[in-house]
C-alpha cells in the first residue's frame, strides 16, 4: 500500500488538431494557450502538493525533451524524463512509466495524465484523486469520469455500474464517441465522460497488461531494465521498446480488465482537442467573441468567433462562428464546429505543404531560438536568440558563409582555432567551410542577425563536430 501517487504525464503527442498554433515540433502541450504557463505546466503543478504526489515521471520522446527540461525549469519542478525511442500509443507508453515507477517504489501507485488537458478545477481534481488512492490500493484501475456538461460527440463515455466505495463505481461499459442523438441518451442515462486519466497500483496494471499482451509488456519492461542516462534523461532502447504493439491503454486493458473503476468528478475539465474547445475554455465578449493570447482584433456585426493572431491586426466583420488563427507563416480561416474538417485539412497539408505542419518559422533549439526572416535563391536572414550560458554546436558548413551581426548582448565566437568577444553593434564573417561557434557569456539572452548567402541553407549542411547536447 502506498500513500503517495507518482504522476505519470504523458507528452509525446503531435496535436495538429491545433494548427497552425500547434505543429509536429511543438505541439499544443507547449503552447500558452490560457495564460502564463503551456498545459504541460498546468499538469504538472496541478499534481505538486507534495503531501499527496511524488516526484513526477514525464514520458515523451527525443525531439521534446529539451522542451520539458525548460518548461519544467520555468516553474521550478523536477522529474523523471523518459524518452520514448518511438511512438506506440498510450499504451506501450504507460506501461513503461509503470515499469519506471516500480523501480522507484516496489508499491507504486500512478496517476497516469494528458499533458495537454485542461482541469479549471483542481482542488476538485485532487480531491478526487485522494479517493481513488484508496481504491487503486485495493486493487482497481480507477478512471475519472467527467460528469458531462452537454451532450459532446467529441468524446468516449462510461457506463457506470454497481458502487464499489464511496463515489467509486465499478464500470458497465465503454462506449466510442456516439452521434448527437445517442450522446443526448447517455447523458439522460447517467453515463460519464472518458477523460482517459487513469490511476492504478503498477504491478497491478502490467500484471493486467500482461494477461492479455505478454510480448509488449516484456519489451517495455525489458526496455526500462536496460535504459540508459543521457544528459540526465532516461533513454528507452529502440531494439526492444519498438517491439511493443501501438495501441492505446483503453484497447489494451481498460476494455479488457474486469478490475476497471470509475470515479465521476466536476472539474472544469477539457482534453483541448479543437479551436472550438479553446474558444469554450476562454474569456469571451459580450458578442460572445474571443481574441486569444494577446492577439489584436477587432470585431463589427460578428458572433462567436474565436481570433488567434501572433502578430497581425485581425478584423472581422459580418461572420459568425468562425475561427481564425494566424501564425507568421499561415493564416486558418476555419467553421467553429468542424473538427474533423480541420484534420482533413491537415491530412492534406502534409502532402502539399509539409513544412507547415512541421515547424514554425520560429524554431526553438536547447540553446535558444532562430527565426527565419527572409528567404531568397542566394540568401536567407535569420534572427538567433541563444539563452544565457547556451552554446551552438561546434559546425561548419559546405555550402555556405555566413555573417552575424550582435544587436543584444555579447557572443563569444570561435573561428578555426580564434577566439574572439563581438559585441552590442559588432559584426564577424563565418567562411565557407571554417569550423565555427558561438556562445553566450553573459547573463542576459544574446541576439543577433544572421546572414547567410550560398547556394543551399538546409539545416542537414550544418555538420556537427562536438555538441553540448549530443546531436553531433
């Protein structure tokens, strides 16, 4: 029996279902969509009270860990990061975090958590889990159920059957996302929505896991007995991970066990799978419309629109029920409804215009950021900000010179086998072919422009000769 829960924050999905905001390399746990902190923040605060909840597992995958190392850095919380060698679906991804968690504590509970859900409510939501701590020690893989506040087509239900303890009931059934009509009924017939949190003894889980898909459950378990460290991350090996089945934990287990629980529980909570989400989660007018995020917009004879703006003046007039979200390289223009029309849209954009599915103009990197802002056949101008301490790769180029000029700060550069400080109003040339690098000293962000003129700027002819963060 335990009396403490270990959160297990799963951040490894892609969102597009929120582009353009949201993009493969930085996806919607990131983003700030409802305030100062990303979702991934408000999880892991949300579960920080240190008398109920251990220190946090976070699994995701090699392209977002230096995301999680500073987003985590940004709220002063630590915890273990697990990297995913592949994606396998949630479940092949909690049983490892369960494997992890037995390592720490041979009586693990987890509290297994969406990085990219929304909970309005947290004293309601911790509540809730002090009541399924109980229940998970005796035994059960305890769901919250979200009792529902309309008749939503966008989400699971839960049938509830007999009372186990207290607000914990056993589960009848689960149902996949119904028409209108058929979620009308669930909801007048008591059901539940399935908010695909999870809370079980680990040991219990895998055995559970185990019974129904040994092969998966032993690659995964293998995979967190062979783990290595790297830069303090723990790195799950492909060549035994990847021979887990993709499927998530609902299939794997939840519908299979006859140990599954449900908890009902009123938290203002949101899985945040759609801009129309956004725009219900968010401070409106009296015209019912919202301009997310600091954007600048300006509404006349429109309703129940829903602007996202980094930095456009957006203007509409005589619509309703629209979304626009405009980011520096593409601009939706969206119904408010339509979901599914959206993942279309994305599906397609993959094929014509991958790029914008994959990145923003704004790349973030561990050492900084870079912002392409201008492009041409024989040129391209780039605008580096690089963190206090941080330090590029030391690289070269077969391709291309390049020229930085400092606007903020101070750079310590290397060229060849020189040295030299370039400061605030200070220029310096990179040669073709010259071993180079750059770092920041001081103690406050160093910026600069970068000029590049050569005949190709992929990022795949930078060549790495020794990097701080491995990707040499």
């Amino acid at each position: 029996m335990s009396d403490h829960i270990i959160p297990l924050i799963m951040c490894g999905g892609a969102g597009t279902r929120l582009w353009p905001a949201s993009r493969e390399n930085r996806p919607k746990q990131f983003l700030r969509l409802f305030g100062a902190n990303s979702t991934f923040q408000d999880t892991v605060l949300r579960v920080s009270d240190p008398s109920l909840f251990a220190k946090p597992i976070v699994i995701t995958n090699a392209s977002y860990r230096f995301m999680v190392l500073e987003q985590l850095a940004e709220i002063n919380r630590d915890a273990d990061i697990l990297l995913e060698p592949a994606r396998r679906d949630s479940g092949p991804a909690i049983a490892a975090g369960a494997a992890f968690a037995l390592t720490r504590d041979p009586k693990a509970v987890v509290l297994a958590l969406a990085a990219d859900h929304v909970v309005q409510d947290t004293p309601a939501f911790v509540d809730a889990c002090r009541k399924a701590l109980d229940v998970a020690n005796a035994g059960r893989i305890v769901t919250f159920g979200v009792r529902p506040e309309r008749a939503a087509t966008e989400y699971g239900y839960i049938q509830p059957g007999a009372k186990i303890s207290g607000d914990v009931m056993a589960i009848a059934k689960f149902v996949e996302k119904p028409d209108a009509a058929t979620a009308s009924a669930y909801v007048k017939d008591g059901y539940l929505w399935n908010s695909g949190n999870f809370m079980f003894g680990a040991k219990m889980l895998l055995d559970e896991y185990k019974s129904v898909d040994a092969a998966s459950v032993t690659a995964v378990s293998e995979a967190v007995k062979s783990a290595g460290r790297d830069l303090g991350f723990v790195t799950l090996p492909a060549e035994s991970f990847e021979k887990a089945k993709a499927i998530s934990i609902d299939y794997a287990v939840m519908e299979k066990t006859k140990q599954a629980a449900v908890i009902p529980v009123s938290c203002g909570w949101s899985d945040v799978g759609s801009w129309h989400a956004v725009w219900e989660l968010s401070g409106k007018d009296g015209q019912g419309n919202v301009a997310q995020g600091g954007a600048v917009a300006v509404f006349e004879d429109s309703r129940n629109c829903n602007v996202s703006s980094d930095k456009a003046l957006i203007a509409l007039e005589g619509v309703d029920d629209l979304v626009v979200v405009a980011t520096q390289d593409a601009i939706l223009v969206s119904r408010q409804k339509d979901a599914n029309g959206l993942k279309r849209l994305v599906a397609k954009l993959k094929t014509t215009a991958p790029q914008v599915t994959e990145d923003h103009l704004k790349v973030h990197r561990p050492w900084g950021s870079y912002q392409s802002l201008d492009i041409g056949e024989r040129h391209q101008v780039k605008r580096i900000i690089v963190k206090s301490g941080g330090r590029l790769s030391l690289q070269k180029h077969h391709h291309r010179s390049e020229h930085w000029i400092v606007v903020r700060g101070a750079a310590l550069v290397t060229v060849n086998d020189t040295q030299k400080m370039v400061h605030e109003n200070e220029s310096i040339y990179i040669p073709i072919g010259a071993t180079h690098r750059m770092e920041n000293p001081g103690k406050i962000p160093l910026e600069l422009i970068e000029v590049q003129t050569g005949s190709y700027f992929g990022e795949d002819d930078i060549i790495r000769i020794e990097d701080d963060y491995k990707r040499s």
